[in-house]
C-alpha cells in the first residue's frame, strides 16, 4: 500500500479553538531495532503537521542510533538512557522530556500509515472533546488490514474493526494521551519494566473519569520485528506484572478475578508452545514482589469496576477466543 498519500487541506495543520496550532509530541521508544528505526522515523518526520516535536528514547541500545538520526537531519530529539530501564521507564523519560499538548506513541517498529495521521489525531481530539485517550488502528504492512494479534479490545475485531467505540484498551506504542491525562494520573508503573503496563494505565485513567476511544481512521503499521520478542521474556514478564497488578489495583477478591483467568491464559500459552519455565518463573518472582506491590495499592473504585464489567459483556464467548489465539496468539 502507498504509505504516503496526498493529505488533503482540510486535515493539516489543525489549530485549536483559539488559532493556535497545538503542539504534538511524538515518542518513539527504542531498542536495538536497526533494521526499521529510520523508516518509523521517516514515517514521523514526514508528518504534515508543523508544530511537532519527535523524541527517540534509546533504551540503551548501544547499536549507534545516533547516526541514523544524525543522517535524518535535525528535528529529533535523541534521550539516551543510561542502561535498559524498560518499556516503563523509556516511556516515563519521553513524557517528561515532551512539551506537547498531545503525546503521540508509536514504537520502534511501527509507522504512521500516510502523512496525515498526526493531524487526525488532533483533529479527534479536538472534535471528541469528551475523550481523551485515542487507541490507533494498528494494521498489517502489507495488506493494510488490522492486526488481529494486537486486537485486545472487548468488542470482536471481524465486526467492529473499522468502527468508533469507547474501548479500554490501547496498544502502547500505537497511543495519543492528551498531556492532563499524566498530569493527573501519573506515569507508567516503572516496576513493571514490561509487559501489560498498558492495563495498569488503563485502570487507572479510567478510575480518574478520563475515557478511551478506539479510531480506525487513525492507522498504523506495525512491522513486528521480532528482536526482543522471545517468548521466554514475554511469558516470564507478562505472567509476572499481572500478579502485581492484581495486587496493586483492585481489592482482594476483585484481584483474583482479575487474576485468575490471566494465568490460565498463561498457562494455556505455555503447554501449546511447550514453555513452562518463564510463566513458572513469572509466578514466582510475582508472588515474591507481592509485598513493593502492596506498598504501591490504589485499587480501583467500585464505579470504575461496574464499567470495566460493562464493557466485558462485548468480549466474545471462550470458545470463540481459544480459536482466536489458536490462529494468532496475542503474546
């Protein structure tokens, strides 16, 4: 598919109700991607929409970034980190380092579908005033379709797919917060260091009145590169942050309903790729942090749960969602 079409004028640089051009923030969170960071980042540079800033946080690469941003030319803002602090950290450094209204996340391996979608995004937020979190359309390169492995919505992908609906979910690195959102809740849950850090931020923008909105004319395209991408890291953090989480924000029962079906999910994942040890190994350091989880609580109110079950009553039947990850398994 063309990855740049013509924009067209109604959709570039939106300003805001007072004739200012809010400013975007676009990060980009990296770790030894070599092979498609410069194409994400020509796929932001080449954005039309003006008042933008782009930040790249290299997790500790150390496999010379720098040059490529440096052959890009100016207009991106290299943060180095010291070592590999994690997905959490990385992001909480592009947060605090970005002075934009909007923050714009899109990770190392993806790319914005065409030049316009930095401006769609403005324009939903300023058109859907009463959202304030945007879940971008994350697409497959090569058809342009959606990538039903990063569909993590309660509402079934095949029939709403293309459609507007508040959700409570979002891809990290295929986001749009607008900046109050971490003004008030505060920053990723830096413990976590990776995997499902996603859910402890939806819980917790959701327990302070703030709202989701899935937008599938705001598309991605995610490459999927698989460097960091074993199995063995995905089962070992995944398996232990939900332990954590369950902890840390929901009440003791509610926790292990949230917790329960998570790790027969793990479980199930582990005896149909044959690998135990990691969600054995995640379920022991998780119950061994249980008590730096319970120094962090702030479980959810009741509210905030009614509308998580709410939402729930979308997701599709069990069968239906064992076929599902039979065919493309979200971890």
């Amino acid at each position: 598919m063309d990855l740049f079409q013509p924009i067209r004028a109604n959709e570039a640089s939106k300003q805001n109700r007072c004739g200012v051009q809010l400013l975007v923030s676009v990060v980009i969170l990296y770790y030894k991607r070599r092979e498609i960071i410069e194409q994400t980042l020509r796929s932001v540079l080449n954005q039309d929409y003006e008042n933008l800033e782009v930040i790249l946080v290299d997790n500790h690469s150390e496999d010379d970034v720098a040059e490529v941003v440096s052959r890009l030319g100016g207009g991106i803002r290299l943060l180095t980190m010291p070592g590999n602090a994690g997905a959490c950290a990385g992001r909480n450094a592009g947060i605090r380092a970005a002075s934009g209204d909007i923050i714009v996340f899109v990770d190392d391996d993806v790319c914005f579908s065409s030049e316009r979608e930095v401006a769609r995004v403005v324009n939903t937020f300023e058109e859907r005033q009463d959202m304030h979190v945007l879940a971008l359309q994350v697409c497959d390169p090569h058809t342009g379709k959606v990538r039903v492995r990063e569909w993590c919505h309660t509402r079934p992908y095949d029939a709403y797919a293309e459609e507007e609906f508040e959700t409570v979910w979002f891809g990290e690195g295929a986001s749009a917060f607008r900046r109050e959102v971490f003004d008030t809740c505060g920053l990723y849950y830096e413990p976590l260091y990776y995997g499902a850090e996603g859910h402890d931020m939806v819980v917790r923008v959701l327990d302070r009145g703030f709202r989701i909105l899935h937008t599938p004319g705001i598309r991605v395209l995610h490459w999927a590169s698989e460097s960091g991408r074993s199995l063995d890291r995905q089962y070992y953090y995944f398996t232990r942050n939900f332990i954590w989480m369950a902890c840390k924000d929901y009440r003791l029962w509610d926790g292990v309903l949230f917790l329960a079906p998570k790790l027969l999910m793990m479980a199930y994942f582990a005896a149909r790729t044959s690998t135990y040890r990691p969600v054995l190994r995640g379920m022991r350091d998780g119950f061994r942090g249980l008590p730096a989880a319970w120094r962090d609580r702030t479980p959810i109110s009741r509210s905030t749960l009614s509308f998580l079950a709410e939402q729930e009553k979308w997701r599709p039947n069990v069968f239906v969602r064992f076929a599902r990850h039979r065919a493309q398994p979200q971890i």
